[in-house]
C-alpha cells in the first residue's frame, strides 16, 4: 500500500503539467478530409479517417511509464473533435484564459484553428448539423434551459467494455468481422450492401489499432537502443514485447491485459469523444484470471500488480475530458471524464463477485488520491462485510470515493429493461450512476430535463418569466385551479409537451450520428454489431436505451408541496398572495418567505406529506418518457442524476414557492434541496427509498459526514450498516462526502493549502479548489450529518 | 393514555448504545450538573428557548403574546422570561424559528410512531431505542408504558439515567430495559452533592442492586475538568465499578462546552466554570488508569 518512487515520479509529472489544447487530431483530420477521403460509404470513411490518425498521431512514451499511449501527443494534452463541434477563436480564448478549468492554447495551435481548421469545419460540424435541423420549439425551450442536449459536443456516450478483449486479440475480431462478410446474402438481403460496408469499417479499424500498437513498439525499441540505464532499458525491451502482443493477440498476462485495455481505451476516445470516454467495467474481474495465474507461477508479485494499476491510474488521470465551446462549459466545469470502474459486484453466473483485486484497486484509490479515475464499490447482498468494510475506509479517508450502488437492485433495474439475467449481472454502472449492460449496450444520455422550470412555466401560463416568451402550452391561469390535482395535471401536460419536444429533437440527432458520423471502432467491441453488421449509432448494440435525466426532484417536490400543503389543505395562502412574492424574489415578504422555508413539510424528513408528492413528481416523469420508443430500435428509460447542471438550471429559474431564491442552485440528484433534511440521514434514505428505483436506470444520493462521525470502527461499523439498510430499501446509490464545513470554508479562503482537497459533487469527485464558487457555496449547504 | 413531555427525539443516534438507534429525550431532572449539555432538559415544564439570530423583527410575537411580555426597542425584539407563562402563541407565529418552545406533550402512541420509523434501520444494525433526558426516571408512568411499548413491538430498549430515583420506580421498569447506561460521576459524596445538588448514595445503591440483578449496564462517566478527573476520583470510581458484576464496560464523557450556547437562549445562567477540555491525552490516560481494575473502558 505505497507508491513506489517510479509512481510518485509519475504522479507529480502528470499533476505538474497544465492540461493543453492539442490540434494534431483536428489537422490529421482535416488534412485526411481535404485530400485524401476517398468516394466510399460514410463507415468506411471514418475507418479510413481512424486509421489516418492511428497511423501518424504521435507517439508518446514518457520516462518512468509502464503502461504507453496517450490520446494526444503528451499527457495532458487534450485533443479537439472538429466533426462534433468546432471551436471558434473566441472558445479558445475563453479556454486559455477561464480561471477554473483552462486549457492553455498555444499561439501556434490558435493559428492552426484559424487557418486551417476553422476554415474546413466550420459551419459543417455535428453541432452546426443539429442546430440547424431543431425546430423553433426546441431552440426556445434548449435556450430557456428546460433541457439540455449532450450530442451537440460529445457523440454518444456510455460504452463500457465487457470481458472480450481479455480473451481475443484484434486479430480475432478480424477472424469474426471476416465470417460475417462471407456469410452475407448479398442477393437476398436488402441491408446486405449496408452491412458489408460496416464491417469492413470494423476490419479497417481494428487493423488500424494493431499499427497503433506496433508503432509503440518501435519507439519503445528505438528508446531501449538509446538507454543508457540497464533496468530502464530492460522495461523498454518489455513494453516492446507488450505492444507486440496486444492488441494483435490475446494477453498472456496481467501486464499485457492492462496495455490492451488501454490501446482499446484510446482508440475508442480518438474515433469520437463519446461522454464518460470509455469505461473498463467489472476491472477487478476481468484482470483477475491473470493476477491469479502470475502469482501462482511466480511472474508476478502483488506489489508489481499494484504498480500496474497505478501507471494505469495515472492516464486515466493524463486525460482531461475534452475542452467544451459555448455555454456547456458553464454546465460542467471539470476536468473529469467520467471512467467509471466497478468493483465487486456479482459475477454472471449470480455469485459475489469480489476478488483479491478488488482488495488491491481500493488500495490503489486510497495511495493515488486522483480524481480519475472514479471507482465505485458494488456492494450485493453476498458482498462480504469486509470488502465493504475496507470501501467504507476509503470513503474515510474524505475523498469521496469510491462511491457505493446497489447491485442487487442494479440486476432488477435491467431485467425490468429487458436485459437477460446474465447480461443484467454482467452489467453495472458507468458514469455517474448510469445502469448499462457491459459491452452490449448503448446506453445514451441525452440531456437533462428542469423539472422546476417546467412547474414555473405551468404557473406562468406557458410563459418563461424570466424572458416573457410563450414556451410552454397556455394551461391556464394558475389562481383558477380548484384542487391541487388541476395544477398538477396542468403540470403534467405541460411536462409531457417538453418531453416531446425534446424526443422530436433526439429522434433527429440519433439519425444524424447513425448516417453521418458512425462509430466503427466502438462498433467492433459492442455484442452484437458484428453479428448484425450494424453500426452502434444505428441500433447494433443487443440493447438500446436513451435518457433523458430528470433535475430537480427535490426542489421541484418542496415546491409543489408548499403550494398544495397552504394553499389547498391548510388554506392559509392564496395563489394570488404566493406568485407574485415568488415573482418578486420575496422582496418584502420575508415572513412568507419563512413560513415557506420553516413551516412547511419538505422532501428528506421522512414526512409522509411531502414525500408523496416526491413519488408523484416521479411518477410524473416516469409516465412522460418511459417506454417510448427510439429510432434506433431502443428504448426511453428515466434517470435522476445531475452532475453539475443543478447549478446551471438554477440559475435560469426564478424563485420557487419552497421559498428558493431566484437563480440559486437546485436540489442535486435525488437529494433533499440544501440544508432542508434536518431529521438526520435515516430520515433521508427513507424519503429517498419511497421512490420505485427498480424503475429508472440510476438515481443519485449525496450525503454528506463529519470525519467525526467515522472514526473509530464502531463510527465505521454503524456507517456501513446505514448503507446496507439503504440498499435493503431498494436505493440505488449513495455517495458521500467525509469533511467539515470549516474544511470547506478554509479551503475556499486558502485554495493553496487545500489543492488537494477532493470532495465528491455529483456521481464524481472534483479538486474542490477547482470548482467555481457556487459550486463550492452549494457543497458547503449541503447538510453536514453528525452523530447525535 | 399517560402522556410524556419530551424535548426532541433524534434519529440516527449512534453514541447512545449499538447499532443505530432513535433518542427519545425525556424533561425534567432531579439534578442540576454543573455541567449539563443538556440544560433544555433540567425543568419539567416547558420552556421558552430564543434565538435572536434568526428573527427578522417581523414583530408577529409582540401581537400574539396576550400577557405583554414582547415588546419592540428600537427595532428589537425583547422578551421578559418573567412575564412569560410558555405558552407558545408567539411561536406559532414565528416562521423565522427564532422562538421555539422545548417541551412537547406526547402520548405513547405519538412516540411509538416516530421510534416506529426507523424499524428498518434498528433491524439491519441491531439497534433500537434509548430513553434519555433529563432523567427519564421522572416520568415513571409514562417511561413504563412506552418501554413496555416497545417491548411489544420487539424494540431493543437502552434507558440513559443518572439512576437517581427511588428504588420501586426502577424496578416498575427494570423488565423491559435491555441495556442501562448508568451515569456515575463521583463516588466522593460531599463533592457530588456540591456539584449536582444531591447525594450520590441512591445512585450508588440502585447501581449495585441492578447489577447483583444481572442487568445489562454500561457506565457512563463524564470527565468534567477540574471535578472528577483527578486520580483520587478516578480510583475511587475504578474500585466500586469493578465490584459490580454485570458490567458491561465503561464510556468515558469528555466534557465539551456545546451546551453553554443553550443556556444563552433558555436565558439561563452557566455555574460551570469556563475550563480548559481534556485532551486526548488525558483521556487515554485516565482510560489506562481505569483499565487497571479490570474494566472495560471505552471513550467516545
């Protein structure tokens, strides 16, 4: 449980250095598009497009490093994706100049988008597409903030890997990509021209990462010849030898299936920027078989083991998530990419899937202290108390992670889905909390969904206060509604008429990524593109989901509360008196504003009257969006997650009857609004656990402790026991952060003293000192438990 | 149905016995500990706590309260505890929370159905319930029904107590306690009386005849600075406790100064003098000394 001084070379290396924007993918790009992308189908162009850039990116490897590759040309280097959106001059100049989360720009690199790239890609890229095909209505709601759009920067995302390159090398999948274009009836299936055209993408692709591979193994050669250290040049001759083998063949052992992960890693974050990156899933289980075989033969020590893993860390940790344009990176300000890795869990056949592994990967999160990547502890109800136990240290330890699902609940969630039992326990989650089955799914999400503004539009009429456009339908006059039931059915129209907004756009933007940017590569290693010769844009996945994740819950229910608790039952308010003092923002109306914040039952406590209203917000947006369908032969699922844009949908929505001051943030996740739970945690997770989450695909639950709380075994023991209560209630995930406020409050006094001070935000953990002030203001309101 | 005056029920307690358990506070102490964390819990009655803070001089309490006792001075709020009978109409108007009134009266089943909802919770956690206070002892009636109460519903049962009652009322509920957390804070008498107003030979008493009972108890001992944390104390303590065959352990209190902003808004005055809290050092020293008598000797 240390880091050896290699580790810590690299380690203070990769924190050292300022991440960069790199232009080298967009220029092989253009240069490949302007002179040589020659007349064939749109697969086979990005394959070509794939293998250009696997063929002449740079080669990186650095002093000290075991495990090669970099997705630009040197750690931290971040490159751009013109095809998706296209950054202008002044995006660049906003990401070298931002104070939280830059990317310096070079002179150079500013030149190179100004004269080359802009020139080529501007106006043609995804976003340009999708902006122009959405209709009025989606541009006034998008503009308005009642949702957002992931696919206007980033491709679809959430592709987890399974098991398979840990028994086949590209080769193999050539082998299989090869039986498949024989098999084709090109005479009596219509799609047989389609299919052919896909495969053989795939078969470029992979040929293209085998070339990638080797041209690591020159290098590593070519810098063994020049070596002057003997045990350096010996590790060069080794890495040679690794990236000989793989990705070409299966890995022989530990070290060989850690490099394959990672060119496989790269290759899918160079073909397209997919959100989360790429996510190696159930790590501790694939890597297993190999552990157990080197330790048994004697190739291989723990402490050799671990050191592997950590050289992996630290590119996980050499990635910074692509450089946003416009107004997302108000949305997200991280440098986090969201690789999440699952450990324990079950395994497919339903037993516990914890592994001495799973042991080490936590100790490897305790001693790296890095915000990537994000690991989470699957805890079933065969997990062995002391996997969960040595978890629950780590959380101590007041990074935040790893952050703990349900895995029992996590298999109902995806049988419920359709998923086969098997598929449904190979699964697990990616992201922040997202449900998916491994290496077969394509699990899309494609925006959040502002619950609250959709309940101040129904108040409004239809009409955006903040703007005075007519956005939503005219529901009527909110002083007319009898009963509460009128309001809510208002709200529910009104809800169900953004959702289809929002579907009509998505039902666009699927067909533009499966006609115009197909995904080849990712295609290969997602069951059963192969088999069916389609692509993972255009349904070839075994299972296809989108969703739209609902924001807002608790402020949306402590809303919707206050309203029906005064002005329905108790009818000591009228609607007449409340709008306008929201409308005001309370000014001169403090007493009321009081009476809302104090004197009314919210979301968190355990109140019975709140809490039903929370399960009707659900069922609400549950009926909006489950079961529908998408074009890519999928389905619409729910999930309740907000990684940051709590924040940014607050900030375009006025003050809220809960008593909420305008602009301030939302309630995140499933969590209480901030600072409302004042019944302790039980009271919490019960609130919580009354929603069905069996019937979303992943919701998200942060608490925050006091260190004070954990630490001694029996602080620890009763912390773990709240958790398994938690899960026994069917609760998806929870997450917590182990610091105090005046932690807190120091760290934004003095940034430098608490550099690195992570906390955890949403489904991930961030550098607090990285994250702006009202993201900071908004951990330190979150209510602090304490033992009582 | 007999009714209880409790001043807060918390969930989620985790100091006050195993697992996760919910705090039923009871009011009212035959008492008066210099240095009571828990100066809400003292008197029977209600009580009016204020919170100045808080209030936005919105001046809804000088209108409510019938007897005069609020008035404004310039621009403040001002309350006279003398003219105050707590009766709590001016804080049913405060929406701001800056007047609270401590002491609620509850039936059995009022309470049942809060210790009720954390069943889930006490199950996964071998948890329960704890009756503190105050001196839940005060209530006699109305703790034997809720304890029988709870043992009816299959609810581990913790009664925090200073032990200081007559002998026929501990043994009305002694049956349905499965663990005591027995306070004793000095086994010198004259200082015990000094420093919280009655004598120590009672508690001692009930102590011994619980424990040669076989009852279940754990003791829990506050070190208060300069009153009981001295060598002598802590032996005199170390040798009755190890006389006492039932015992579970010991729980070692260090003092702490929360409870001193409490007195400010109940307007009550501090006897405790200001003192420096022990450190841990301290603290583990006194825990070696006591686990020289064969105890078992925890500190939280």
């Amino acid at each position: 449980m240390s880091i050896s001084e290699r580790v810590a070379r690299l380690q203070e290396r990769s924190r050292a250095t300022t991440p960069t924007l790199s232009t080298e993918r967009a220029e092989l790009l253009t240069e490949f598009c302007k002179r040589d992308a020659p007349p064939v189908s749109p697969p086979v162009q990005r394959a070509l497009a794939f293998q250009f850039l696997m063929e002449r990116k740079s080669i990186y490897i650095g002093d000290d490093e075991l495990i090669v590759g970099e997705k630009g040309p040197q750690p931290k280097a971040a490159p751009t994706y013109p095809e998706l959106c296209c950054h202008t001059l002044e995006d660049l100049n906003v990401l070298d100049s931002r104070e939280k989360i830059a990317f310096a720009v070079s002179e150079e690199a500013r030149k190179v988008y100004e004269q080359t790239v802009i020139p080529f890609w501007g106006g043609r890229s995804m976003r340009d597409r999708i902006f122009r095909e959405m209709t009025d209505e989606w541009k006034a709601a998008y503009e308005a903030g009642v949702f957002t759009e992931f696919m206007e920067q980033r491709s679809p995302g959430h592709t987890v890997l399974d098991d398979k390159i840990y028994h086949k090398g590209m080769l193999g999948f050539i082998g299989e990509i090869e039986g498949r274009l024989n098999e084709l009836d090109t005479l009596n299936d219509p799609e047989a021209y389609d299919k052919q055209e896909e495969l053989k993408a795939m078969r470029i692709c992979a040929r293209a990462l085998i070339r990638y591979a080797e041209r690591h193994a020159e290098k590593a050669r070519e810098l063994a010849a020049q070596e002057m250290d003997a045990e350096r040049r010996q590790e060069l001759k080794r890495i040679a030898e690794v990236c000989t083998q793989v990705p070409a063949h299966a890995p022989r052992d530990f070290w060989e299936a850690l490099q394959y992960y990672w060119f496989v890693h790269l290759g899918v974050t160079t073909e397209l920027n997919p959100w989360d990156a790429f996510c190696p899933g159930h790590l501790d289980q694939h890597l297993y078989p190999f552990y157990e075989r080197g330790v048994a033969d004697g190739s291989l020590t723990r402490e050799e083991a671990e050191e592997l893993l950590q050289c992996l860390w630290i590119k996980f940790d050499n990635q910074p998530a692509p450089p946003k344009v416009g107004v997302t990176a108000q949305e997200s300000s991280t440098y986090t990419d969201f690789v999440q890795i699952n450990l324990g869990g079950l395994k497919e056949d339903g037993s516990d899937g914890v592994n001495k592994l799973s042991y080490l990967m936590l100790d490897v999160i305790r001693t790296m202290r890095q915000v990537q990547p994000n690991p989470s502890a699957q805890i079933s109800k065969k997990t062995p108390e002391r996997f969960l136990k040595h978890a629950a240290q780590v959380i101590r330890e007041g990074m935040g992670k790893p952050d703990l699902f349900n895995c029992d609940l996590i298999v109902q969630e995806l049988v419920r889905q359709g998923k086969s039992l098997r598929d449904a326990r190979a699964g697990g989650t990616s992201g922040c909390v997202e449900t998916g089955a491994f290496g077969k799914e394509s699990y899309i999400l494609t925006g959040y969904f502002n619950m609250p503004k959709v309940l101040e539009v129904t108040l409004n009429n239809g009409l955006d206060p903040r703007t005075g456009r007519q956005i939503g339908l005219a529901t009527g006059n909110p002083a007319d509604f009898e009963t509460f039931e009128a309001l809510f059915s208002a709200y529910r129209r009104q809800l169900q008429h953004f959702i289809d907004i929002k579907i009509r756009g998505n039902n666009v933007i699927e067909r533009l990524y499966a006609r115009y940017l197909p995904a080849p590569f990712l295609s290969l290693l997602t069951d059963d593109c192969i088999a069916s010769g389609r692509d993972y844009h255009d349904g070839g996945a075994r299972y296809n989901t989108n969703y739209i994740q609902g924001v807002g819950l608790g402020t949306m229910t402590d809303a919707l509360t206050a309203i029906k608790y005064h002005i329905f039952d108790k009818k000591t308010l009228a609607m007449e008196d409340l709008l306008p003092a929201v409308g005001r923002d309370f000014q001169g109306d403090e007493r009321l504003h009081q009476l809302l914040l104090n004197r009314t039952p919210k979301y968190g406590n355990d109140d019975d009257c709140a809490d039903a209203v929370m399960v009707d917000v659900f069922d609400a947006y549950f009926a909006a969006v489950d079961g529908r369908p998408t074009p890519r032969g999928g389905t619409y699922r729910i999930n309740m997650l907000p990684t940051t844009v709590h924040i940014y949908f607050g900030s375009v929505l006025g003050a809220t009857p809960d008593g909420r001051r305008a602009g301030s943030p939302l309630s995140e996740g499933i969590s209480p609004v901030q600072g409302a739970d004042r019944r302790g945690p039980t009271a919490v997770l019960k609130s919580a656990a009354k929603m069905d989450h069996a019937r979303t695909g992943g919701t998200l639950l942060n608490q925050k402790f006091t260190p004070r709380l954990l630490q001694d075994d029996e602080g620890l023991s009763k912390f773990i026991q709240l958790i398994r209560t938690y899960f026994k209630m069917d609760g998806h995930h929870i997450q917590f952060n182990v610091v105090d406020g005046k932690t807190l409050r120091a760290a934004q006094e003095h940034p430098d003293q608490y550099r690195d001070l992570i906390v955890r935000v949403a489904g991930y953990s961030d550098y607090f000192c990285d994250l702006g002030k009202a993201l900071q203001d908004e951990i330190i309101a979150r209510t602090e438990h304490r033992g009582f | 149905m007999t009714t209880g005056i409790i001043f807060d029920i918390k969930r989620f307690s985790i100091h006050d016995g195993p697992g996760i358990r919910t705090t039923v506070f009871l009011k009212g102490c035959p008492l008066g500990c210099w240095w009571c964390h828990n100066p809400e819990g003292q008197a029977p009655q209600r009580e009016l706590i204020l919170r100045p803070n808080r209030c936005i001089a919105c001046g809804a309490c000088v209108e409510a309260c019938d007897r005069g006792a609020i008035t404004v001075e310039q621009g403040t709020i001002r309350t006279n505890r003398e003219q105050c009978a707590a009766c709590g109409a001016c804080v049913e108007v405060c929406y701001a929370e800056a007047r609270e009134l401590v002491g609620r009266e509850m039936t059995v089943t009022d309470v049942m159905a809060e210790i009720g909802r954390d069943v889930t919770f006490y199950d996964e956690s071998g948890g329960g319930v704890t009756f503190s206070g105050g001196e839940p002892l005060a209530q006699p009636a109305f703790l034997h029904d809720v304890l029988q109460a709870c043992k009816g519903r299959g609810v581990h049962t913790a009664l925090d107590t200073c032990g200081y009652a007559a002998w026929e009322v501990l043994d009305r509920v002694r049956g349905y306690v499965d663990l005591f957390l027995y306070d004793l804070k000095l086994i010198d008498d004259a200082r015990h009386r000094e420093t919280t107003g009655a004598s120590n030979r009672r508690i001692r008493r009930n102590l011994l005849r619980l424990s040669r009972e076989g009852h279940r108890i754990l003791l829990r001992v506050p070190l208060i600075p300069g009153i009981n944390d001295d060598e002598e104390s802590i032996r005199a303590l170390g040798t009755f406790a190890a006389n006492l065959p039932s015992l579970e352990g010991v729980d070692l209190l260090p003092y702490h100064s929360i409870g001193r902003d409490k007195y400010r808004r109940l307007g009550k005055d501090t006897v405790m003098p200001k003192v420096d809290l022990p450190t841990d050092e301290q603290v583990t020293q006194i825990a070696r000394l006591l686990g020289k008598f064969g105890l078992e000797v925890r500190t939280a």
